[in-house]
C-alpha cells in the first residue's frame, strides 16, 4: 500500500543525551531524512517539488520510543508513503537496531500539500501517480 | 486536572529552517523546556529526581503543527501534568504565538518511571502527590 | 569597545549528551541568543535589520570549551559587539556558571554584512552608529 | 601528516535556517561525522575508545563559513588528524560542495584525553600510534 523505501544510519554523538542513550526530538530529524531519500528513491527529490511550487510540511507527528540506542548504533529506518486523505499524505516510519534486530522507535508523519506561501493546494497529479500509481 | 505552568519564550534562529518556520523537531525541545519549568514550579526539579534514582524518559509523543511562527516570535507555552496509567504521566502542551493569540502547535509527551538503567519502577509517593495531590 | 549585554539561561537535556555534559555544537546555539538579546537591548532587532535588507550571517566562529556544565545548570552568558573591519562585525563571549563563577566557555563570531542575495554590502549608517555611536 | 578520511553526505532540511543555507553550528555536528569516520577507517572506532576508558572532548573549536548550500546538497567532508601538542590531538576538516566544487566551509576541533570523569590522563600509546604510525 504504497511505495517503501529503507535506509540504514548510525545514531552521532550530537543526537545522544545525559541519559547515555538517543534525544527524543532527534527522531523526527531521522524521520526527515527517511522522507528524503524515500523520495529520491521514487525519482521525485523533494528538493524539486519544491522547486515546482510543492511544498509539503508536516501537519502532524506521532512518536512511539521504545527501546534505547546509543551512539554509533547501526539502526535501519523503513518509511512508507501513502495517501491519507485527499490532500494529505503520511509517512510510517519505523527505525529497527541491525544488531539486535529489536525496535528502536516507530510513528508518522502526516503532511499537507502547500504552495510556497504555505496556502493549501490540491495535490499535483504528478504526486499522487507518485504515492498511489506504484504498487510494491 | 493536575498542574498547570506557562513560559515564554522566542523561537532562535536555529530553530528556524528554510521554509522560514520554525522546524517541526524543535517543537520537542521546547516541550521539554516547558516540563522543565513546570517541575521546578512545583518545588521538584527534573535534575532533583534524577538524583533520587527517578528517570522519567518520554516514552511517546505527540504533535500538531497548527500555524506558522518565524525568528523572534513570542510564543507562550502552557503544560499541564497528570497521571495516565498508574505508572504513567503525561504533559499536555499547547504553545500560542503572544502577539496574534492564534494556536501554533500543541500536543503531549508520555514518560514512564524508570532506575538508572531504564528498568520500570513503580512511582514513588512523592511524584503522585507531586501530580495528583495539588489542585490548582 | 561597543555595546555590551548580558543573559541568563539554563541548560537544556536536550543540549546534553552522553558524556552528561552540554554538546559542543550548542555554544554556537547559545551565542546566536546573546546577539539576538544583545540587538534587542540595543534597540535595533536582529529581525528588523533583516526587515531592511541587511543580513549578518556568520563568518567565522571560535569557541573554547573550558568546563563542564550539565542539565539545568544557570549560565550567564556575556556578549560584546564591535567592528572587526571596515565590513566585518565580532561577537565577543563569555559564558560563566553562575553558581560556581567558573568559566564554562568562550569565543567569538565574526560576521558580514550581505544582502537577501547574499552579496556583501557596505553597514549602512545606522548600523556603525549602533555599533561604535555608543560608549559604556 | 596524520590520517586523513573522506565522507559524502546531504544537508537535511532540519540543519538548513531561515536564510535558506545551512545554520551555522551544524557544522560542527559534521565535523563529529568525520571524526566518526575517520577512526573507524583507522580501526579504532571511537566507541571502542570510550569502552577503553580514553575520552576525546572537544577542547576548541573554529569554523570558517565560506559559501552558502542549501537541503540536499551532497557535500564531501575531508578530515585529517594530528597530534597538536603531548595530550593534544586535530582534526582539520574541509567541507566541499560536490556538485559545484566549491570550498563550502572548513575550520577544525582540538581535542584533550580525558578519562571518564573528565580528568586529564596521558595518550595511550596505542592512541599515538593511530595517529602518528600510520604514513599515507
């Protein structure tokens, strides 16, 4: 349901905190950057939809933190895109630790279709054949 | 329902990011800043029950990205602390722009009590009179 | 030698790291909060300068990191701005933990003086005047 | 003079600021990616350091800012250590846009060995020899 793409990182000293283990707000930039190449990966960069006049920011997040990880820990992420109504679109988002395979965290966000003066637009038909034309 | 604190606070450049809003991982920053303050105005500092053994690590998240705020922006940020499982406790959060009034984003954490090793422990006494002992 | 101003603030978790101390890329974080503090006190927000096209990014930055601070602690940090150059601005600080008296870091930023292009400009008057106009 | 590493990675949207390019203290979140890295590719990931007891805060930090990138640039990150003093290690880095070849930034991070309470301890002299063994 919905184009998957899967990318692999290790936590930076930078994202860990006094607990020893990984700060909560860092999740969302690694949630960024699972959107980022997932769509790369579909051959549409944000970047240029941006550049098309799309812009589409997150209207909502949701965070499930669920077991610890350290720095320089190799954690795989795994997003998938779909529609979630008929001009938002949600990335899943689930983040697993190679070693022990257990899950590190999981959740979504969901993003709105904006110009570039952040008015709500219709989404493109390009980006809908993008998320909905694809099957995996 | 359990206590209630507000700070303000303006967003830093940092935090700003090329859209020209303030980027939507911060916004877990700022909740922490806002517990932090809460807690201390309750006579408990977050660093006072760390050193009791008292962990409070947040164990989900939540947010929803209302209204654009830029650089400078004063936002006002109220939290609100209450137990929602009997070893669980939660900060509601909503965050409004102090010159326009209008909600810029607002949404909660959950933590769970652990030791220093991140084993549960059960809530001692004196966090649930902290949370649920105080009416305001 | 130019305007001075001081501010408080304390250490967020989130600026800590797995060492317990505050992340080293924080400073630079901390130091755009004392220019903002410091133009505001001046009178001229950093966001009205930008309001009239005068940009100041940052250059070149030095920090020395001198003691360990952790979560929560209170720091004051002291901020003093001058003209480098015939086009250049420098930000002296100084930050102290305000319960020991210790010196916690310090460093510097030098910045120019561009257009929203980017394209360096001549300091327009008023802001020389900001600068140099005002004795301590 | 010491070993040197290379790296390639993309700006995310979290480290980009209102100005459209990166915000400044990112860098020195870099910076630690190439320093990750480099002693990885010497063997000695620094993860093993720390279990070892060996600590390598960050003692001084200077960043020269010198063209704008903006989210999604790839950037090519190329550190060099050295030792700078008896208990004194460098890491000098240069960040270069790879598209356009340009120098985007560069600066370097001193180091002190430390144990794991902060306290100054000679360099092991299997960490000299990493560093100084080696002839590329």
């Amino acid at each position: 349901m919905g184009p998957v793409h899967t990318v692999e990182f290790r936590i930076r000293y930078s994202e860990t905190d006094a607990m020893g283990t990984y700060y909560n707000s860092r999740v969302l930039e690694w949630f960024e950057y699972g959107r980022t190449e997932l769509l790369r990966a579909l051959g549409k960069p944000y970047r240029e939809m941006e550049a098309q006049g799309v812009w589409m920011p997150v209207r909502e997040a949701h965070v499930e933190y669920l077991s610890p990880a350290r720095y320089d820990d190799l954690l795989r992420m795994t997003c998938r895109l779909y529609r979630s109504g008929p001009a938002r679109f949600r990335f899943d988002v689930e983040i697993v630790d190679t070693e022990t395979g257990r899950l590190v965290c999981r959740g979504w966000t969901e993003h709105v279709v904006v110009d570039r003066r952040g008015r709500p637009i219709r989404p493109p038909p390009w980006l809908i054949e993008l998320v909905e034309g694809r099957r995996e």
